[in-house]
C-alpha cells in the first residue's frame, strides 16, 4: 500500500512540475536571471582553450577520454548556447533596466518627510 500511495504522489507531483514548466512567465522569467547570463559567461571564459587529461581507467571504461577539451565540457552542460557577448549584452541591459526602475522609483514613488 504504501509503494502505491508513493507512486501516485510521485505521479501527481510529475504532473504539477509539467504544468509549471508549461508556463509563460516562467520562461520569460529564465531569461532575465543575471544569475544564468553570468554563470554561462564565466564557464565560457574559464573553459574555452583547456584541455583535459584522462587516466587508464576512465580510458577503459569509455573507450576514449570522454571529455577532451572546454568546448566539449562546454557542450555537454549545454553552456555553449549564447555566444560571450550575447551574455554580456544581456547583462548590461538587465543592469541598465534596474538602474531606470530604481531611478524611477525613487524619483515619482511619494515619500513621507521625516520629523
């Protein structure tokens, strides 16, 4: 019994994280995270041109060295999807819009005189 209600609890739970996924604004809001635009820009940075060294084991276990170089340590955590400077034109214009609101805020937002 308890395997079954685990199950169906497992089942619901699959069922609400598609319909989340399914969401416009959660999409909206992924692209506007200074958090993924930075992280993407500092694995670009820090990967491109290494090269990686496999030992006798991993060497037999894959048959080749899984992962070579930064491109393919890049592309295999998809972090190679925008370009260096796609990430940091997106985090400029997420700097400069939050400058405009707080400006904004503080500008025209009324505020009450202290005593």
């Amino acid at each position: 019994y308890a395997a079954r209600m685990t199950q169906s609890y497992t089942q619901l739970y699959e069922q609400c994280i598609r319909r989340v996924r399914k969401q416009w604004y959660q999409r909206r809001v992924r692209g506007t995270s200074y958090l993924k635009w930075s992280f993407q820009a500092l694995n670009q940075i820090e990967f491109t041109g290494l090269t990686f060294t496999c030992n006798d084991t991993m060497v037999k276990m894959y048959g080749e060295c899984p992962i070579s170089n930064g491109s393919v340590a890049l592309k295999s955590y998809d972090l190679e999807r925008e370009s260096l400077e796609e990430c940091f034109s997106a985090l400029a214009g997420i700097i400069a819009l939050f400058l405009i609101l707080s400006y904004v805020f503080l500008k025209f937002i009324n505020q009450k005189p202290s005593k």
